[in-house]
C-alpha cells in the first residue's frame, strides 16, 4: 500500500501523542494552523450546559431510535452525523463523547429494522435513512432545540457506515466533508466476487460473508436478500462511481489492518483524479473495531473536524 509521507509523519505524532499544526496537513501540502479544541467554552449556565437529548426520527412510516450528544454553549454547533456499520457492534460512542467535548454536536441513530427500531432493514433502507436523519437536522425546530447549525453537517462513518457516508454524501452536496473509518466498499466487493465467479456464486458468496458477521440484531431481511440487492446496484454503489459527486469536500480516510485498505486507498487515489485536493490518509496498525487505539483514532478526527468547521 502507497502512503503519503504526510500520513506516515502524521501517524507518528498521533502515536507519540504530539499531533500538532506542522504535522497534519491534507494530501495538497498546505498544512493547518489549527489544533484540537477540548475547551471551546466556559462552563455555561441552565440551557446552554452539554446535554444528551433522544428522539425518534421519522423514515418513510418507521421511527429510528436516535440520540444527541448537544455540545455547551449557545451554539450553534457543527455537527456530526456518526453512522455505524453491520450490524453495529461498535458503535464508537467514545468517539461521540470527544467530538462534543470538542464543540461539535453529534447524532447517532440506529437504521431501520436494526436493534430494535421498527421497519425492515436494507442497504437501500439505510441510504434512505441518513438522509432522512439529515433532513430531520435541517428543520427549523430541531436545529434551534439542539443548538446546532444545519448548514455545517460532517458524516463520520464506520464500516457498513463509511458506505453509507459516501451514499449521502453523494446525493447531498451540502454535506461539508466526509470521514471514513475502514469503509466498507460493498458495490466495489461484489463486482470482484464476481469478476472471479458467476453471479449467482458470487451472491452465495457473499451471502455467507454477511452470515457471518452477524444478523440478529437486523430484522426483515436475510443475507441471501442483502447480497441480491448488493448485486442489483453494484456499479452504482461502488466508491469510485461516487468520487466526482464527493471531489470538492475534505475527506478523511482512515484505514487498519483488516483488509479493507486497498479498496479505501482506491477510492482516496479516484478522489485525488477528480480533483479532490482536500484528501487524507490515516493508517493506525489495528482490527477493524480500532480496539487498541481508540485515543488515536479519537484524535486524528478532531484534528481533521478542525480543518472543516
């Protein structure tokens, strides 16, 4: 895998926790002059104290359980959409918890028909979903409820979320930057299960893989119906088919060891062909839950927020 002195410098300093401005800079060479925010405010007084506010987003008839971390301050905050992956094991919380100490407002949502929420879930459900969370962001009355400035959205997502993230992203060009933490290119999958085998080998396929990671908490759908919807829209779903729509906003792409580099990479090096100049790279030696390092993923994600809001 080809990295950029600029991630391999930037990996050290993460790792010697001595991140700062010099180190961190996208794939342009301009470096940022910014640096984490843990203290943006003072300690506010009654309304304006951090807080964690719940709700049901509406999505096409079901209500999806979700959450807000709402940063202190009168706001409005930036805020963060944080999308978790198949099934959702991780749901990277702590991550949730920094980015409001940071000054960011943060929602967190459970997709249709998983973990407990009613519906049916699906990829195309899913995709609907984000942009349904978004949407509910965007009206007048939350916004101003959650202190929280609807214009400023970043998705930050996580495997299964990462695809999503792209989805979105995509489809809304005022979504300001998208953070990818080991993306999980489902269009990009199958389309190379298939190159290797016939469809209908590469559907069982991947069917199994799906098997395997977990359905129980997903209800309405089995990984035979997932791995035909995920042929249906293979090409249309694939990260580099979604680059020149996402090529004028900062993306973060963080990759580990668990085998998903290579296809993340590609998407970084599609984005930088389409123009992108605003693409970076991080790769923390780890499993695809980033078990063992936690703070330095934490960290390298404010960093980046900083260069966006």
């Amino acid at each position: 895998m080809k990295v950029s002195m600029t991630s391999v410098w930037f990996a050290v300093c993460l790792l010697l926790g001595t991140a700062s401005s010099s180190a961190y800079a996208d794939d342009s060479g301009a470096a940022d002059d910014t640096q984490v925010k843990t203290s943006l405010l003072s300690k506010p007084e009654g309304a304006a104290k951090a807080s964690l506010e719940t709700m049901q987003i509406p999505s096409h008839g079901s209500p999806m359980n979700a959450l807000v971390y709402v940063a202190a301050g009168v706001g409005p905050h930036p805020v963060v959409i944080l999308l978790h992956g198949f099934p959702g094991n991780e749901r990277n919380l702590d991550l949730a918890q920094d980015m409001r100490q940071a000054g960011w407002d943060v929602l967190y949502f459970n997709y249709r028909g998983s973990w407990g929420p009613p519906g049916d879930f699906s990829f195309s459900h899913g995709i609907e979903d984000v942009a349904a969370a978004i949407a509910y962001l965007r009206q007048p009355e939350n916004a101003k409820r959650l202190r929280l400035d609807p214009s400023r959205i970043v998705l930050v997502g996580h495997s299964m979320g990462g695809f999503m993230a792209v989805q979105a992203a995509s489809a809304d060009s005022a979504i300001k930057g998208v953070a990818m933490i080991s993306a999980a290119d489902l269009g990009d999958a199958f389309a190379k299960m298939q190159a290797q085998s016939s469809r209908a080998q590469a559907i069982r396929k991947m069917s199994a893989g799906l098997a395997d990671e977990g359905m129980a908490p997903l209800n309405g759908c089995t990984p035979d119906g997932l791995a035909q919807e995920l042929a249906d829209h293979a090409s249309a779903w694939s990260f580099s088919a979604n680059a020149g729509a996402i090529k004028n906003r900062p993306a973060f792409v963080i990759t580990s060891d668990d085998g998903l580099a290579p296809a993340d990479d590609a998407f970084s090096s599609a984005l930088r062909q389409a123009g992108d100049m605003h693409v970076t790279n991080l790769h923390l030696p780890t499993d695809h839950a980033y078990s063992d390092q936690r703070s330095e993923l934490s960290r390298a994600l404010l960093l980046w927020l900083e260069t966006v809001k």
